[in-house]
C-alpha cells in the first residue's frame, strides 16, 4: 500500500515539468494520464485498504534518528487521498474541453501548459500533506498548496487576478505561522516532528500546539478573521475554483486539524470550546453573506466557507468525546467535496456556455442545457443536505453527535441549535436560486448558449452519481 501512496503523490508531481516541456498540442492529453495514473494509486489504495484495513506509519525521510517525513496510512487518509486524486483527475479531464478559445467568458489562447503544470503540482502536494505523518512534512506541504493556489488564482495574469493571488498568498501565510510555532515547540518538548508526538505534551503544551494548529487552519480554510481571500480568488479559472475549494487548499485546513486531534487522542477541551464557537460565527457570517451574491462563483464562495465551518464544529465537538461527530466530519470533508466540486463545474459550464455567471441572468437552463440542469439540482440538494444525496448524511451525523454532546454541554447545544437554523436558511436559499436558475423557459443568454463539450459532459455526469452514493464510500471504510 505504500507505493499507492508514493504514487498518488510522486505521478502528479513528476508530471508537472514534463508538460511545460512538451509541444502544447500534447499537454492536455499527458496531464490527463499523469492525474489518471494518481488516481489509480488512491483507487487501488481504497480498494487494498478496504479489504485489510491494516492502519501503519513509514518514517521515509530520517536523519540522525529524527523522522522528518514519513507516510501514515489509515482510513482519514485513505479517504481524502481518493477525494483529491479523483477530483484532480476530473478536473484535468473537464479543463481539456473548458481551456480552450471556444470559452465564451475567457477565450483561453496561451498558458495552457503552465495551467496544468501547476495543476498536477497542486494534487501531488496535496496527496502530500494527506498522508504527511509529520508536522514538517505538514508544512511542506501546506507551503506548497499556498504556492501552487497563488498561481492559478492569478493565472489570467491582470491587475484583478494578481491582486487577488497576493490577498490569498498573504492571509494564508500569516496564519500558517501558527503552525510553524506548532512545529517548533513539538519539536523543542519532545525532540520529534511526528503527528503522534502531540499527545506526549502536557495539556498546557497541548493548548499552546493546537492554538497555533487551529490559527493555520483557519487561515487556509478560510474562516473568521482570514476569510476575505476566499471570495476574491474567484476571479481564477473555474476549474481552479472547484479544485480548490472541492479537494484542495481549503480543505487543506480542515485536513490537519482532523490528522492531529485523531492523533494526539486527548486534546484540551478549550481547543474544542474555541474551535466550535469560532465555526459557528464564520458559519452565521458566511450564511449572511448569501444574500447580496448575484455571482454564482462568489456565492458559492460563501457557502464553501460555512460548509468547512460546519467540519470545524464537528472536529471541535469530537474532542469532547464524540466519536461519531468525528466521523461526521471525515464524511463531510469527502461528501461535501463531491458537491461543491459539481457546484463550481456546474457555474463554469454556464459561463462557458452563455458568457455568465450572473444568477439574475440565468432561467430555463433544464430546458435548454438539460445536463447542467440536472449537475444543478443534485449540487444545490447535496449542498442543502436533502436525502438521498450525500451532504444529507454527514449533516446527520454531526448534527445529532452534537445534540448527544450538547445534553452535558449547554454551549455545545446552543450552537448546534444556530447550525440546524443556518441549514434550514441555506436550503431555503437554495432552492429560491434552484427554481429560479433551472426551470421555466430559458433567458436571452441561455437560450444562446452553446453545446457544452463531451469532457464537460463526462465530468459533470460522473459527478452527479457521486453526489448520490460517496456517503456509501465513506460508510464502507468507517465501519
């Protein structure tokens, strides 16, 4: 199983200079290869740690008797490990028909090789950080995510794009010291880098450590105070948006605030008092800010925001004693990835096709486009958290962990009460936009619109049926 780990992070990797060297009539084929080759490896991964579930450590990286790096295999990283190199392959495959002159937002005439050389970079760094069983190696990788996210926020290269991949390189970075402080006072105490080295720190140390971890994970995941650089990074691409907030970067955060309190067993219980309350008032914040959103992007920006706020609460809930607030959240993370990742895909074709994102814009598209129609729906259902799709299922359980927890804990219940009010308003919202979007006769622009390309199809077809049946997936590895 280890060389399905090696290879989910070194193909992608190693695949990243080889297409800025070649004709560019070749890049999209051999990025969509090297992105299928990784998926292979966390397929394969998934399928082999399924059937033995043989959870282990493997220091890689040693010297002088210090592990710098090594890989964890268990089922939290077998999990997201198969979201990201699933989600990279398909957005490689949806980019081949987006990046192309016929995209009536953005004609794409130049910088194609560049695009995918930092998109496959973007995937083996973040396969990277999934199986990381260090701190350092966290934030190496944490590091290069921020890089890679920077370039292809600011791929278009105007005032506007870099403008906004400096915002998200500056917020992101500030806040990762708090895991350089994390890193360097483990190593002080305990005279290791290890994950699992967290849990020989006194409750003090402990409190000092996660303060830091929580601040770097806050930042990368976009929540209060960091948030801004989230919204404005939607002037990237949008595969890179659907990437980015489907099964990378921000889910970089949510990622190694779930490795170390998994890790670290006993965690102080102010780390779960503050992690709750801080996700449930980014949760309030971002749910606010639905309601002047005209642009689909931007709107589902903020619905990112909450939604990693809601896996926040459930991790903060967990160290309460919550097992299955836990794994609510190890489902949200990799259900919640599927859905956005259609979401964003679903708003990229639309502006591909008609010109526009704009909501106010946007009526009759089941009619005209009857795929995107369709990717609409499951999106905004697995989004709102309706059964049968995905979103519905991790929902339930980090609801209902954080009524039992709240039984003992009147806090913890006061928040959860806000969380199911917030649910209610988000499926309100979004069924206000699904009716209006995709039924009754098509709008001027959609009635124009062009006929999406069969990547796109694909892409958006394969999604759909994940949005109905990942939650079994996670189901099968959790036990």
């Amino acid at each position: 199983m280890i060389w399905y780990a090696l290879g989910s992070i070194l193909l992608p990797v190693l695949g990243s200079p080889l297409v800025l060297f070649l004709p560019e009539r070749h890049v999209k084929k051999a990025s969509q290869i090297f992105s299928l080759l990784a998926f292979t490896s966390g397929l394969l991964l998934l399928i082999a740690f399924a059937f033995n579930r043989a959870s282990f450590t493997r220091e890689l990286v040693t010297l002088n008797g210090i592990n710098y790096y090594g890989v964890t295999i268990d089922t939290l990283s077998v999990l997201v490990n198969f979201m990201v190199v699933f989600l990279g392959w398909l957005i490689c495959t949806y980019s081949a028909g987006y990046m192309s002159p016929d995209n009536k937002e953005h004609p794409i005439k130049e910088g194609v090789p560049r695009f995918y050389a930092l998109m496959l970079l973007f995937i083996g760094s973040m396969a990277g950080v999934v199986f990381s069983s260090t701190l350092l190696g966290l934030l190496f990788f944490f590091e290069m995510t921020g890089l890679c996210s920077w370039g292809l926020i600011g791929f278009y290269g105007d005032q506007k794009s870099r403008n906004s991949a400096l915002w998200a390189i500056i917020l992101t970075h500030t806040a990762a010291l708090g895991l350089y402080v994390a890193t360097a006072y483990l190593y002080v105490n305990t005279g290791s880098f290890a994950v699992t080295a967290l849990n020989k720190l006194t409750d003090a140390g402990k409190t000092i450590a996660f303060t830091g971890i929580l601040i770097a994970c806050w930042g990368k995941s976009a929540q209060l105070p960091f948030h801004p650089w989230l919204p404005r990074a939607m002037v990237a691409p949008t595969p890179v948006s659907a990437y980015l907030h489907a099964a990378s970067m921000v889910k970089v955060g949510v990622y190694i605030f779930a490795r170390t309190v998994l890790a670290t067993g006993s965690v102080p219980q102010v780390i779960g008092q503050a992690g709750a309350i801080m996700a449930v008032v980014t949760m309030i914040y971002g749910f606010i800010m639905y309601f002047p959103q005209d642009d689909m992007k931007r709107l589902l920006a903020y619905s990112t925001i909450t939604q990693l706020s809601y896996i926040f609460l459930a991790i903060s809930i967990s160290i309460y004693g919550s097992r299955m607030a836990f794994n609510g959240a190890v489902a949200h993370i990799f259900n919640h990835a599927f859905a956005k990742g259609l979401f964003f895909l679903v708003a990229g074709t639309l502006s591909y096709t008609t010109g526009t994102r704009l909501l106010s814009r946007l009526k009759g598209i089941l009619n005209k486009i009857p795929v995107v129609g369709l990717g609409y729906i499951a999106a905004a259902m697995a989004i709102a958290g309706v059964p049968p799709f995905n979103g519905f299922f991790s929902k339930f359980m980090i609801i209902i962990s954080g009524f039992e927890i709240g039984r003992h804990y009147p806090l913890i219940l006061a928040l959860i009460i806000v969380t199911v009010i917030e649910s209610v308003g988000s499926f309100i919202w979004f069924l206000k936009w699904m009716g209006a979007n995709v039924l009754g006769a098509p709008s001027e622009v959609v009635a124009g619109a062009a006929e999406p390309p069969l990547a796109i199809k694909f892409v958006l077809a394969l999604l759909m049926i994940m949005t109905v049946i990942s939650q079994y997936i996670v189901f099968i590895l959790l036990g």
